[in-house]
C-alpha cells in the first residue's frame, strides 16, 4: 500500500480535480479590496511587481506583465460586479510550458465578514495533470495582498517583487 499523499501546491498534488481554491481573510472593506486587485499601481506591489491594465467592464480584456521584460497573463473579463465579484479567462504566459496549459477561469469573490473581507480566489478549467506553475504562486499573491492592505508594506518573498523596477 503507498502511502497518502498530502494536498501541496509546492509537491504538485493539488489542485483536486480541475480546480484550485484558496481562501483568505483580510482586515479591510470590500471597496479597498476590490481597488486593490483591479488598480495596475496597487496590483503591482503584491503580485510580482506585475501591473494588470484593463477597463473592467464585462467582456473586455485585461494584460499583466511589464512592457519588454515579460508578459504573466491575459484575458477576458466575463463577469464584473464590484466590489464583490471578478470572473476571468486567464491564459498564463510567462514559459512555454503555461502557454502550452491553455485557458483557464479566476475567479475573485469578495464577502464581507465582520471588519474584513473573505477573498475566495477559484482557479478553475485547469487541465487535467495542470502544472503547478500554473496555479502555484497564488498563495505568495494573496499573502502579498494581506499584507500590503493590513500593514502598507510589501511582502518581500522570493518571487514577490521579481519584476518590480523593471
């Protein structure tokens, strides 16, 4: 008999099925929340050093990356209901191996719970034996994202602010 497996983004055992989940409480309102996934300034400072630019209105598109270094993502905007609501195609660019993944949905849900907000973040569509580089970096995104609206700082992992300045 092998031995179970733990549930680990980092191991490549998740996500369960076609979807990764990932759910996080943060210390703000829903309107600084949603500003802060939908402004490319803010954006950048908890997800890689990566603006998003887009109009969010339904049905139009949106782009993150850096201009000349490197492109991280695109997509459609499918359902737009600030400050509560953000539904996505994605298509991952940064490797080949991504590209190669084909397009997936994000979606942001923003609840309000007390003096905080949950954000439930579902990557789901993903390909069956989806790489991890795919769905991985979502927890140092969202940790970024906590502690930049709970402190002002930024979260200074490994990968945080790989593009930041650039």
């Amino acid at each position: 008999m092998t031995e179970p497996r733990p549930v680990s983004f980092a191991h490549g055992t998740a996500p369960v099925a076609d979807t990764a989940v990932f759910e996080i409480f943060i210390k703000t309102t829903p309107e600084r929340l949603w500003e802060a996934i939908t402004d490319p300034e803010a954006r950048a400072k908890y997800s890689f050093g990566v603006p998003t630019h887009s109009d969010w209105t339904p049905g139009s598109t949106y782009r993150a990356g850096v201009p000349g270094v490197v492109d991280i993502a695109s997509g459609e905007n499918l359902v737009v209901d600030p400050p509560r609501l953000l539904v996505q195609t994605y298509d991952a660019l940064w490797s080949d191996q991504v590209r190669e993944q084909g397009t997936t949905r994000v979606t942001w849900e923003i609840e309000p719970v007390g003096d905080s907000c949950r954000l439930t973040v579902v990557h789901d569509q993903l390909p069956s034996g989806a790489s991890s580089e795919l769905y991985g970096g979502w927890p140092m995104v969202l940790s970024g994202l906590k502690t930049l609206l709970e402190t002002g700082e930024l979260l200074t992992t490994p990968g945080s602010l790989m593009y930041a300045g650039r």
